[in-house]
C-alpha cells in the first residue's frame, strides 16, 4: 500500500549552497532541485539555516563546540561532523527513504534507519580505503571517517555508485550484496553549463589566452602537482590557469604557493570562483586538464566538455566512463607528467583536432548526462527500496 503513495526522501549533505566546494556539493544541488519538481524532497545539511524554497525544505545544523574543544585539530574534523550527525537526526524524520551522500553523514543514515524506520540510501563519491592521503588530513581520525563510512554503505538498502568503476571498489572493500550497489553517474546542467563567447572575466583574473585550465581543490587526490610537473614541458607562450581553493591541510597549500611562486607560466586563483566566471574560464581554455590520481567520477570533466573544450584527463576511476579517448579528449596513466604533457600538447598543436574534440564532448553530455534523467533514475531507486 505504502508505495502506491508518492515517496518522500530526506537528503542529507555535508555541503548544500551555498556551503559547496566540490562534486558531492554540486551533485546533492542539482539532485534535490530536480527531484523537487517529481516528489517531495527536504534537505538536511550542516550550517544553521532553515528555508523553504520552490517546494524544497532546507534544514541546517551546526556542530556542538564541546565534543571537539582541545582536540587535535585534525581529530576535530571528525568529531565534529560526528556531531552534526546527531543532531541532523534530533528532529522526526517522516520521510520513506533518507538518502545520505559522503561519510559525513553516513552515520546519520544510519541512526535515522534505526530511530524512524526509513529505507536508507547512500551515494558514495569517494571511498575512504582508496584515499590514503586522507591521513595527513585527519590524522587518527582518518579512521573514524572510515568506520563511518563501513557503517552507513553496509547498513544501506541501496547503495549508488557514482560510476561502474566505483562499484567494483564498493563491492570488494565492503560486505553488501551485488543486487543492492546500482550505479548512476553524476550529471551536468545542460543549460547553465553551455560555451560562451563572453572573456570579460579573464580580465579580472589577469588571464591571456592560450591556456590550459585546471578547476579543483587543492589535495593531492586532484593530481595538481603533477600538472606542475607537466607544466614545464608545455609548448612556450601557453599559460597553466589554476582555478583551485579549499586546500585539504596547510602543508598541501603551502606546497603549492611554493612552486608556483617558482614558474613564471602558472596563474593562481586560489578560490573558489561564481558559475558565470567559471564557465567564461573553460569557454575559452585550450585545454581543461584533470590530472587527479583517484576520481570516481569527475564532475568538472562533464562542465568542460558541456562548454565545447577538449579534456585531457588520467585514466582512473570513473573518468574513462566520461571522457572517450581519443573522441572527446586524451586519457593518459596517473601520476605521468610527461604522457600529460604530450597529450596537452597534441591538443594545442592542432585547431582542427581541438574543435572536433570539443563538439564531441558537448554532444556526449547532451546524450547521457542530463540531470532530468539522473533523477528519475534515483526516484526509481527510492520506489524499490520502498517496495522492499
């Protein structure tokens, strides 16, 4: 009887706008906005807020101070999601499924699964085991974040994966069932991300064209410092653009200011930029580079390419499921500054080759990456969770 009504999902997120820094920020924003428009959706994040909006309920909640007070403070970065994730289930869920994205509330999941009876639903976009950096990060608490993460994807009634890839790695790292992993990919905003001939916020940044373009936060999971390696071997009188804020530690971001202090070709935006100048950026790149080392996916991989512009990325993870060698981009190994270099180069060499890559990459996007899509695709996850 229960799923002849229409299903309702909590969603639960470290990052919602406009607190959002990466792929998993972006991904619950367009979900829920999407899904509001095909049932009901309310929203669980961290920050104190509390806001309705186009039919959508947006509920914040802030950590309690005393659970982390005098802790290292890389212990802190746990224990204080920890503490969120109590609160993000102080008040009744009624919803039939919640759906939680990222270890940072897996365990929330978890309690609401335990405390109110809902379907639990988790969408990994990331897996701690593969992200061994993680301990200069977290220190101790890297395995916190860990446990956190084995409880909720172990304990789910679904499990997404971000790419088949991914699914693999879920499937071998934790104890759940095949039937329970599905795997939707992440989508893009066909509309909002589209080339424009607009270059004014070049201006602004100090940028002069050609140049190649990296978006992405500052870890050593984005494969950055390579790109500084490769950076030496790019053809003369081409800029690197660095679109990159949010550093995972200190230690990463002092890394970074030291060498690029040291090459004269680099440009540094070290923030996290509005839409509008992110997409005059890769409009009018020669090349958007994704270097990174572990990527289940690649979000940004899906903007450069909605926006016409060539990509050349590693081979790792979700990507080679995004990017087509040879049609949309160049995929070249992980952690291989040179074989980076040679394909920026090839890119750069040739207009013809650039325009045709571009065009193909846009109609990729088009074909199988709309977010309408990749929301009836979740709701039907719901309604079988639901069934069960």
């Amino acid at each position: 009887m229960k799923a002849m009504q229409p299903v309702s999902v909590t969603m639960m997120s470290r990052e919602f706008p406009p607190n959002v820094y990466g792929g998993a920020g972006v991904h619950v924003d367009y979900l829920s906005s999407y899904l509001t428009d095909i049932m009901p959706v309310e929203v669980r994040c961290f920050g104190r807020r509390e806001s309705v909006q186009n039919s959508l309920t947006v509920r914040g909640y802030d950590p309690w101070p005393e659970l982390s007070r005098g802790s290292d403070p890389r212990l802190e970065k746990v224990l204080s999601p920890l503490s969120v994730d109590l609160a993000l289930v102080r008040d009744p869920i009624t919803s039939d499924v919640v759906h939680c994205h990222t270890w940072y509330t897996f365990f929330a999941g978890y309690l609401a699964k335990m405390l109110y009876g809902a379907k639990l639903v988790t969408t990994v976009h990331s897996l701690e085991p593969l992200r061994p950096w993680k301990a200069e990060q977290l220190g101790a608490g890297y395995a916190g974040s860990s446990w956190m993460e084995k409880i909720g994807i172990e304990n789910s009634d679904r499990v997404i994966a971000v790419s088949q890839e991914m699914r693999e790695d879920v499937l071998r790292l934790y104890d759940v069932a095949p039937e329970k992993v599905v795997v939707i990919h992440n989508g893009i905003d066909l509309a909002g991300y589209r080339r424009t001939a607009d270059s004014s916020a070049l201006k602004v940044y100090g940028i002069s064209q050609p140049y190649v373009l990296f978006v992405g936060r500052i870890s050593r999971q984005k494969g950055i410092m390579h790109l500084l390696e490769a950076a030496q071997r790019i053809r003369a009188g081409v800029k690197i653009v660095l679109c990159a804020g949010s550093p995972d530690t200190r230690e990463v971001e002092d890394e970074l200011a030291a060498r690029v202090g040291q090459m004269d070709n680099v440009i540094w935006i070290d923030r996290m930029l509005p839409r509008e100048h992110v997409i005059q950026l890769y409009s009018n790149a020669a090349v958007f580079a994704c270097p990174s080392v572990y990527e289940p996916f690649g979000i940004i991989n899906l903007e450069a390419m909605a926006c016409e512009i060539p990509v050349v990325a590693s081979r790792v993870g979700g990507i080679p499921e995004v990017v087509v060698d040879g049609e949309t981009g160049f995929l070249v190994p992980p952690a291989d500054p040179i074989a980076l270099a040679e394909a920026i180069n090839l890119v750069l060499g040739s207009d013809d080759l650039s325009g045709r890559l571009g065009k193909a990459g846009r109609a990729r996007v088009e074909e199988h990456f709309s977010w309408q899509a990749i929301a009836m695709q979740t709701k039907k996850v719901y309604e079988s969770v639901v069934c069960e």
